[in-house]
C-alpha cells in the first residue's frame, strides 16, 4: 500500500524545529517507515516545481515551521495549503510568531537600517540596502529577492491551519504522538494544539512550594541570582510565564532551573498571554504605596520582550504601528 506523503518545510525560523525531528531519534525510523517524506528542503534536495506539479491534496500533512515574514514564505505556505489535506503550525513561531516576531515592535526600515547600517559589526560604507530587484549589466538580465513584509505573521494569520504542535522547539514525545494520532487517523476538533490545555504551575513539581498567597517585594533576573532549584519562582520574586503558559512541554526549563518564557503559549480561555500574565504580577506585588509598586515594576527592563517573548504577532497588540 502507498505510504501517506508528508512535508515538512521551514519559514522565519531559526531551524531549531528541524533539529526537533531530528532529535526523535530511532523514532524517526518508525515515521520514515510509516511515511513517504516528500519535502523537507533542510535536510534533503526537493525543488519547489516538484511540489507545484502534484495534484491538490497529494500531502497527507505538512508541517510548517516558522513564520510568516516573506513574500516567498507566504506563497510557499499558500501552495502547501493547497496541496496538503492537514496544515500543522509546528513549533512557537508557526503558532504565535515565535522570537522573530518581536521585531514586530519596529518597522522594516527601522529593521533595514539596524542590520544594514547602525550595527557596530556592520561595514557599508555606501548605505546599500537590500532590493527586491537589481539590474544587471546588458544581456545578463537581472536578480531578485522576495519581499520583506513590514509585519512578521503567524501561519494562521497567512493560511487556515489544521492543527498547532506548541513549542520553541515542540518536544519529540508530542511530534511522535502527533504523528501516530494522524497516522491513526485520531485527531482532536480542527484547530486543536496538540497538547494538555492547562496551565505550567498545575503540573509543575514547584506549584507545591508556592505559598497560598504570592506576595512579592522585589523582582531579580534570573542572571543575577542563583535560583533555588526547589522553589516556585514567582515566589522567590523571578519572573516565570507558567501561569499564563499552556502546559505539556515536561517542564523543560523548569527542571534546567530556569523560568517559564512561555514558547507553548496560552491555554483555551487566556485571549492575550501578556496580558494576563501582566495581570498576574500586578495581583502579587506587595504593597498599596504607587512609588513602591512602581519601583518593583520597573525592574521589568523589556516588558514585551519578557511577556511577549514568543507571542506578539498573536497577541492582542499584535505589533508597533506600521511604516
Ligand atoms: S510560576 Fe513557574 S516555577 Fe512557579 S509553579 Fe508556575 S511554572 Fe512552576
Ligand atoms: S518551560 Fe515554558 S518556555 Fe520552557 S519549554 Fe516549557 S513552555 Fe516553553
């Protein structure tokens, strides 16, 4: 019988995704039995003509990493629509935007002149900038690059998508599941993400040392202090996004004594992760005099890079106004 087609193919991503289905390790044996892979452009030669030659629906799944920030990204992820019956957003920046979409906070001409212009590591003494066009000399015709859009967008802001695997990077028990559940033929409702929907702090080992009520006087970053591994550290006045998080991810930064960034994003009923982890703060700072409570809030250097770290192009602000 013919093995289901799957591709996998990246977007604005920093390819870490790919190393996740690499890391399933002799899984992957088992997915590439159950499974004729038809494009994966890191790790094997397909040409887009290729995809575009066969028919509608010739993919059982595609997994589509990254985000939306390209012209080419979002005409690849358009023609994966069309020629996958399941779309799945693999990883936190498919799914919420992810690190590359906190340059959302500028605009593209503020991203052209940091990279091209006002870095200290950059050279251009001609202030040349990045073209969707260039001439070139008589007879040799001319090179292109897609566009560079104003907006990074999630994948579900580009194309309808089937089902979100969370994660930066998803964790191979949850692709593996995902996998066999497709395989299978047992999925959740359409629009489901792939995992528990409950908060970080209910399953976390560290929930059982957090007192009844959280008070905190001062908030330290975590490169200043050495956490105690045992503690919640909300409590000990660090900042972590496990409540406003969806769980699932086994607590991977947890158990490397290090603080919930939130890459699996919110559960069903949180609309906006910030928000609502802005809303938990403020609900444990201990104290009633405003000088105070601001003095511990400005301890906070980057509000948005902390609490939206993975999820602005999905958040209510979704970004800076545009150029
Ligand atoms: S705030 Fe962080 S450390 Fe505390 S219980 Fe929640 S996930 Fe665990
Ligand atoms: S602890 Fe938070 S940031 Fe770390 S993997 Fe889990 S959800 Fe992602």
């Amino acid at each position: 019988m013919a093995k289901p087609l799957v591709g996998f193919y990246w977007c604005a991503s920093c390819g870490g995704c790919e190393e996740a289905v690499v890391d399933l390790a002799e899984d992957i044996l088992k997915v590439v039995d159950a499974v004729d892979i038809r494009l994966w452009p890191v790790a094997m030669d397909f040409k887009r003509a290729d995809v575009e030659a066969m028919p509608d629906k010739a993919f059982a799944v595609c997994f589509i990493n990254g985000a939306i920030r390209t012209e080419e990204q979002e005409e690849m992820a358009k023609m994966l629509r069309k020629k996958a019956g399941l779309i799945v957003a693999f990883g936190a920046c498919a799914h919420l935007g992810g690190i590359p979409g906190l340059a959302n906070v500028a605009n593209r001409k503020e991203v052209f002149e940091t990279a091209y212009k006002t870095t200290r590591s950059t050279v251009n003494p001609d202030g040349k900038f990045p073209k969707t066009e260039v001439q070139l000399s008589e007879g040799i015709g001319k090179l292109t690059l897609p566009e560079f859009y104003d907006t990074v967008k999630t994948l579900d802001q580009t194309i309808d998508v089937d089902y979100y695997l969370p994660g930066c990077a998803p964790p191979p028990d949850l692709i593996m599941q995902a996998v066999t559940a497709i395989l299978q033929g047992k999925l959740p409702p359409k629009g489901s993400v792939l995992t528990v929907d409950k908060a970080l702090c209910e399953t976390c080992e560290r929930n059982k040392t957090k007192p009844d009520t959280l008070a905190i006087k001062d908030i330290k970053r975590i490169s200043e202090v050495i956490a105690d591994p045992e503690k919640c550290f909300l409590a000990e006045g660090i900042i972590c996004l496990g409540p406003a998080t969806r769980g699932g991810c086994g607590e991977r930064c947890i158990n490397a004594n290090m603080p919930c960034r939130g890459c699996f994003g919110p559960t069903k009923e949180v609309k906006d992760m910030g928000a609502k982890f802005l809303s938990s703060l403020a609900s444990i700072i201990d104290s009633n005099d405003e000088k105070e409570i601001e003095k511990v809030a400005d301890k906070v250097i980057d509000p948005i890079g902390l609490f939206y770290m993975y999820s602005l192009p999905s958040s209510i602000l979704r970004r800076k106004k545009g150029e």
